[in-house]
C-alpha cells in the first residue's frame, strides 16, 4: 500500500491548556505539490519542552489555534513539484512540521538526511542542539574552559554536554537522579547530583575554586541564582529558558564583581533573524551526526496515540534526551 494511502493523522491542540487536552484526529490529505514544494511521509516527531508552554499560551510567539503539536520530524519525500531541484523521491529529510502523518511544505524548508542516518534519530536533534550550538558559540566557548550545564539530561542539556565536549571544553553537568547521572557520565562529562545542598560547593571543588567559565541554564529560578554564585572571572551565563516555572533576576553586583555576562537567547531568533547563520549551522551538526561526533540520546519512543502520555513524562522528568513519536 503507498504510504498515503493511509488516513493522514494528526495531534491537535485546540485551546488553551495542558497536554491533557491534545487530540489525535484525522485531517485533510496535504496537497499535491505546488511550484518549489515537497510532500513528506513523516517517520517520526520529537517533543519539547517549549511544546508545553505553547499549550498554555505562554510561548514568547503565540501560535494561532488550532494547531499541530511539535516542530520538528523526519521523513521521506512521496512528490515533488516544479522547480525542484536538489530533492527527489525517496529523499529523506528533516523538516519543521509536528505530529502529523503527512504534510506538504516548500522544498527550502526541508534539510537532507544523509544515508546511513536513522530517521527516528535525525528527528531527535536539531532543535535541541541548534539551541545548544547556536548558545554555546555565543557563549564563545574555548577549549579548556569548563562548561557548566543544569539540567544536564534533559534535550537541550544533554545537546550542550555533547557539543561541549566536541568543542574541547571541560563538562560538569548537574543532574537530579542515579539514572540522570549515569546517562551524562557516560559522554564523558563529570557529574553532579543535585540535592539539598546545592550544587555551588562542588562546583568550586571541581574548579579549584575557580569557578565555571560558561553556564549553560535551562532551569532558572533558584539555580539561575546559585548558578551566579559558582561562576568564573570574566564568565557567561546563557539563559536557554525556564523549565523550573520562575524566570530568574540576576543579582547585578555578584555579575559586577566578576565581570560576568548574561547571555539570552532563543533559537527561533537566530532562524529569523539570522537564517543563514542558522542553516550553517544546521548543515555542521548533519554532518556531525552522520560521522557519528554527536550522539542524540533517545529514552521513550511512542505511538501517535501515546502522545499525551509523553508529554507527562516530560512533565514528571522522566525523560533523558528526547521522547520522540513513531507516526509510521
């Protein structure tokens, strides 16, 4: 049977809410091909953290309702329409759509995946590390400066772990679980587990006293503000996002007295405003990816049906790396 021959499902978000209230419904069949376009039979979507606050109508750009949850899947190319040039049928790629069975979208849109990448992978990775390359290069992250990453098993931590160490930089990651930990150590970073205590007194341990030269914080609130504490001379905070529920308030005399920065950024931004910085990009971590450099850590892989439960697995930090969605 041709793939689109298949009813075209999608997950759906209709109001203003939670993952709770997500559908899974069928929806039109995307149209043929137009002038520069493709039609993609997606294999498989990754969930975010950032999909959550989308939901609740939090997002910095809100997205009109309805919408397809997720943005960013991998598949194959079913059709391509006129003028279309360096994609064929059969290509796989890696497009900016959700959780939907099939879509059409223009050609440019579209990133090749070389052969030998598995799709479910391809489709883990880029937002998480584009976010993560595109901070850490900000950041001008130096080889032998020690990176300090919270949340260092999540999607985007995990990505910055990696990327650090390609980079040439020394890794501590702070992690909240055993299990967290294990994962981290095993790219060869140090570890911290995270607990009453805090995590500044071993920072400062590990460093000499020296403190870290660059922090890589998804989290904020309270570890934005311990994270100030244990920051290196002349050091770079990149504020990622907010996965703790508090945007944090830098307390502009510790960031004086050791002459420190507060770097804020999203990568939408970067994509907006400076897209062929972040195609560049992209195209250095694809090649990254097919010569086996970075490796994007998967810890659940869900039906389309399931998708409710893995965003609460995303919500009960559960999840190491990245939960994907199989839409096969």
């Amino acid at each position: 049977m041709n793939a689109l021959d298949k009813p075209n499902l999608a997950a759906i978000c209709t109001r203003s809410g939670s993952h709770l209230d997500l559908v899974v419904q069928a929806v039109p069949a995307p149209k043929p091909p137009g002038l520069g376009e493709i039609q993609v039979a997606l294999t498989a979507s990754g969930l975010n953290f950032s999909d959550l606050v989308k939901f609740r109508g939090h997002y910095q750009v809100q997205t009109k309702l309805p919408f397809i949850v997720g943005g960013e899947a991998s598949g194959r190319i079913e059709a391509v329409g006129p003028s279309v040039r360096d994609l064929s049928i059969g290509d796989a790629v890696l497009v900016p759509t959700g959780c939907v069975r099939f879509q059409t979208l223009l050609a440019s849109q579209a990133t090749k995946v070389p052969d030998g990448v598995d799709l479910t992978v391809a489709a883990s990775f880029r937002q998480n590390y584009q976010t993560a390359i595109d901070g850490l290069r900000r950041a001008q992250l130096r080889p032998g400066e020690t990176l300090l990453v919270q949340g260092a098993a999540g999607g985007v931590g995990l990505a910055a772990v990696d990327l650090g160490l390609q980079m040439g930089a020394r890794v501590i990651g702070v992690v909240s679980t055993e299990a967290k930990q294990a994962v981290v150590a095993r790219y060869g970073a140090q570890t911290i587990l995270l607990g009453d205590q805090g995590f500044r007194s071993e920072v400062l341990a590990l460093t000499q006293g020296q403190g870290a030269d660059v922090i890589f914080d998804p989290v904020g609130g309270d570890v934005f503000d311990e994270s100030v504490r244990c920051i290196a001379p002349f050091g770079r905070i990149l504020v990622v996002g907010f996965v703790s529920g508090r945007p944090a308030l830098a307390k502009t005399n510790h960031l004086l007295v050791k002459d420190a920065v507060v770097i804020g950024y999203t990568v939408g931004g970067l994509r907006k405003h400076r897209p062929e910085e972040a195609e560049r990009q992209a195209q250095t971590l694809m090649r990254w990816l097919a010569a086996d450099r970075i490796k994007p850590f998967i810890s659940h892989v869900l039906e389309l049906e399931e998708i409710q439960a893995g965003y609460q697995l995303i919500v009960d930090r559960e999840v190491v790396g990245k939960v994907m969605i199989d839409l096969t």
